[in-house]
C-alpha cells in the first residue's frame, strides 16, 4: 500500500490555507516514509505554524501538506497545485 493513501491521524494546523503536521516529529515520521517509498531524501520544513514535507524529484523542489486525511503536493507560497 502506497504511504499517499494512508490516513494522516497526527494533529495539523491550517496555514494560509494550507493543512500542516502540527509537529515535526510527526512530519519527520512522515517524511521518512515518504523518502522511502519514493527513493529521495524528504525532510520536514518548518512553514509559518506548521510543518511540511520537502524533496526534490526530477530537480524540482516538491511540498507535501495534507488534504483529507491524505497527504497532498502543495505549493509553498500560493494555493494548491
């Protein structure tokens, strides 16, 4: 089973408008799995109140916050992708 499709039951916080793990242990728990699953180093970024799940694939900079209990790529500074 993908890690995409698991349920996020760690607490989050909302930060201009974007869903964060409210804890970085949680994000670094996550960011873990993610990193494993897809090959790269992911790591959490602290983003204003809240955490996100940072790597790089295919050289592009890609950000993961949650949407409905499901991890989403976000866009750090604007809206959702």
């Amino acid at each position: 089973m993908t890690v995409f499709i698991k349920p996020v039951f760690d607490g989050t916080v909302v930060f201009e408008g974007k869903e964060l793990f409210k804890g970085q242990g949680a994000a670094r728990q996550w960011a873990q799995q993610v990193g494993s699953e897809l090959g790269v180093p992911v790591e959490p970024r602290k983003i204003g109140t809240g955490w996100a799940l940072v790597g790089t694939i295919d050289g592009v900079e890609t950000v993961w916050g949650i949407y409905g209990q499901r991890l989403k790529r976000i866009s750090p500074s604007s809206g959702d992708d």
